[in-house]
C-alpha cells in the first residue's frame, strides 16, 4: 500500500466512459495521484503467502458495469478479489444488491423505504398466476438491466414467465404520472444529494431513461425535502457510498424504482451542470486518509472533464471512438418476455430500424404493440406498414433495447435483421460471417419511412 499521508485512488472501470475519465481527472484536480484499474494493466499477483495488487491504491471506486455483462458473476467476483486487498467506494455485496433489482426491493422495504408492490417467483406458473393482482397494467422486468433494457408494460391478457432468457424476471406495479411518464433522478455521494433532475418519457415510449430519449430539466433546486430522505435512505439500506437512485410518485406519495450503483452522469450534468465525478473522488480521497476543500470540490463539479486522464494506461485496445467490429452476420441472442432464442442475424446498415421475423417475436414475446410505422422495402416506393415491438438483442456480452419492426421474414435466410439502430455502435466487416455459408439470398434492405 501507498504511503497514507500521500494517498492513490485507483478507479476500477474496463470500459472506456465519461464518468470513469472524470473521475480519474477529478482526482488528479483535486491534487492526488490517480490509478485507472483496466485490463491493459490491473495484476492480482499472490505469491510466497503475499497478495499484492498492480497498480496499487489506497481505496478503489468500483465503476464495473455489472448490468451489461452476460456474466456479471464475473466483475463481481473481480471486484471482491480487489475488495479484499483494498477498501471499495461501493463494495461487491451492496453493489450486487443494486444490480439485481429486486434485491434492491427487497433490502428498501425492509428498511421502511417505500417500494412499488412486486412479485418475483420461480415458477412460471406462481408469476402468471398473480398477474391480475396487479390491475390492467403492470411492469414485467428482468432482475438485472440497465438504460431501460429489459423492462415492458405488460396488458392484463399477457401471460409472464418466471426467466426472460437467462434472467429471472418480476412483476412490479405500475405507477401512472401524467400523460407522459416521469421519475426523478437524484444523485446521492456520502449521505450527500448532489443533484437531482427529472425525467419525461417522450413520445410513444414509457420509460423515461435518458437513454431512450427521455427529456430531463433540474430539479435540484426544488427537490422536495422528502424525496432527498429518501434517496438518502435508499442508498444507506442498500449499503452504497454513491448512486443514482429513481424516485417516481405515485397516487399516495414517493417511490424508489431502482437505486443504480454506477449511474451514469453525462445526462445529469447536462440537465444539472453538476458534475457528481468531484465528490466521489473526494469521498475517496477522505476515506485514504487525505483531505479535500469543500469549495475546491464544488468548483470543479461546474465541468464535466471526460478528456483522457493521464494515468489512462497504455497501449489503449480499444476506445470509446472505435466501435467494436461484427460481421455481415453474427449469432446474436434475441429476448422477449417469454424467453430467448440465439439465431443468426444479417447487418444491413441501410435500414434505420431492426426487424424480427413474426414467428420468433411469437415465439420469445415481444410484447405489446407501441406503435405501427411504415418502411420502404426494396423497390415498393409507398411503403408497407408494420408493427413495432421492444427487443432485447444480445451481441458479444452487449445488450441493446431496440424498437424492432415485426414482418414475415420467413422465406429470408435470417430472422432477425440488425438495422442502424444497432449497427450505430459497432463497424461492420462484410466479409466476416458467422454462419460460414458461402451464399447470401437474403438482399432486402429496408429504410423507415417515418419514425
């Protein structure tokens, strides 16, 4: 371990995001060395009865994305191995409460924290068989998600499975706001509301997540007394240093949605112009031993700075500005509320939205209807209209929400074409398949003529 009077923080993040970067920088402001744990450098080497931890720190912030991993028992279990070398902003344990979402239900209402009425049961047949308890309209969630993933409206006719895929899933009700649904973000840092901005779903779509559209404004200023406690709280009863936490109202008063242990800020610094990145290293210089001015704190918060922190280490694999490359086809899994499948998929970067063949949207559930679009196929000029469905698709570890197009695909040679609204985030190498098939029937290209 470093000398104390002269602590490192060391950031714990092998993704390449805004809000790692700020923070490392934060620390490096603040006047303290900053360490970024990424797989280009981070070694656990035990040896002759010692475990010493490459870079060392004095305290690591755990900004692992847990939520987008296929296998989040993985970061999870990387973040224990270095929480038992080194004190953690934001433990394993705590985190992994927040990131299964109803063990968060669980951990708040036993504090007292009030929670939306949910039910998650093992069996098929226990969940579908309380489906009515929750009126004509519940939400039906995956146990871990994030940006909105994961997550439908689900009508009283719906039929739910205890597994969407892999996942296990619950029943959560339905809290109606306004025409257009609205939560609130709030920002808590040690016990501390930094911030805290609303979110409006816009649109056709429900969620209200940033990711997915949603328009936010400050309501830090005016953030009720009440709702600041209980972000309070609920950050407290799960066991978290920091955290995003969702508070919607309802009928009879306030609501914790989720308390998300690495939240992302880019949005509430755009919405706020408060940086959470300044406490948080802070807090983690405070719990090595330094210290910190309040004032300086607060006046590098007024920034958001996302440029490369200096202990980013070299050689860089791969950056945020240099998308992963799939093929021409790729074996992706699709999800739906009944199940999974893993199928073959066709990139076509000349359609604006994905599309899923009838047959395997049944299939899997896609669920309700939100809206019906036309697309130009082909040489039909005039478009055909189509239904539109939320899709989970599963790429390589990453998870993307889509809003899909659901036709008859089949007498094409794949169920699922990957549109723009996917490829977006990756390169695409048309001479990589995955099927290996040395033919290609499949020419269709389609462009939505409306969105």
């Amino acid at each position: 371990m470093t000398d104390a009077t002269d602590p490192t923080i060391g950031v714990l993040s092998l993704h390449t995001s805004k809000e790692s970067k700020a923070i490392c920088n934060a620390v490096s402001a603040l006047g303290y060395e900053a360490e970024w744990l990424r797989a280009e450098n981070t070694a656990i080497d035990v040896r002759e009865g010692r475990a010493v931890l490459e870079p060392d720190a004095d305290v690591i912030v755990n900004r692992l994305l847990l939520s987008k991993q296929e296998q989040p028992a993985e970061g999870l279990g990387l973040a224990a191995t270095i929480a038992n070398l080194r004190p953690m902003l934001n433990p394993p344990g705590p985190t992994l409460t927040a990131t299964y979402k109803f063990a968060t239900a669980t951990a708040l209402a036993e504090a007292g924290v009030p929670v939306p009425d949910a039910l998650l049961a093992l069996s098929n047949d226990r969940l579908d068989a309380d489906r009515e308890r929750f009126g004509d309209t519940a939400v039906y969630k995956t146990a871990i998600g994030t940006h909105g993933g994961g997550a439908w409206k689900v009508d009283a006719g719906n039929t739910v499975n205890a597994q969407v895929g892999p996942r296990q899933a619950f029943l959560q009700e339905f809290l109606k706001t306004d025409d257009r649904h609205s939560d609130l973000r709030v920002y808590v840092v040690d016990d501390e509301v930094i911030a805290a901005m609303s979110r409006t779903a816009q649109g056709e779509e429900w969620r209200a997540n940033v990711a997915l559209g949603g328009k936010t404004a400050d309501v830090t200023d005016e953030l009720p007394a009440e709702v600041g406690e209980i972000a309070r709280r609920a950050t407290e009863a799960v066991g978290l240093d920091y955290a995003g936490v969702d508070v919607i109202e309802g009928a009879d008063g306030w609501y914790v949605l989720e308390v998300n242990p690495t939240a992302g800020f880019k949005g509430l610094f755009g919405a706020t112009g408060i940086s959470p990145a300044p406490y948080i290293a802070r807090l983690a210089i405070e719990r090595a031993g330094g210290s910190v001015d309040d004032e300086a704190a607060a006046d590098l918060a007024t920034t958001l700075d996302d440029s490369r922190p200096d202990c980013m280490p070299e050689p860089e694999t791969t950056d945020s500005t240099d998308p992963v490359v799939i093929g021409y086809t790729e074996e992706v899994v699709v999800r739906g509320t009944r199940g999974a499948e893993t199928v073959y998929a066709k990139s076509d970067t000349g359609a604006t939205r994905t599309s899923i063949d009838a047959s395997l949207a049944a299939d899997i559930g896609t669920g309700p209807i939100k809206d019906i679009v036309k697309i130009r196929s082909g040489s039909v000029k005039e478009g055909r209209s189509r239904p539109v469905v939320d899709l989970v698709v599963g790429i390589g570890g990453s998870q993307h929400t889509v809003t899909a197009s659901v036709e008859d695909r089949g007498h094409m040679d794949y169920p699922l074409l990957l549109g723009r609204d996917i490829l977006e985030h990756y390169h695409v190498d048309v001479t990589r398949r995955a099927d290996r098939s040395a033919t290609e029937v499949d020419t269709e290209e389609e462009e939505d003529t409306e969105e």
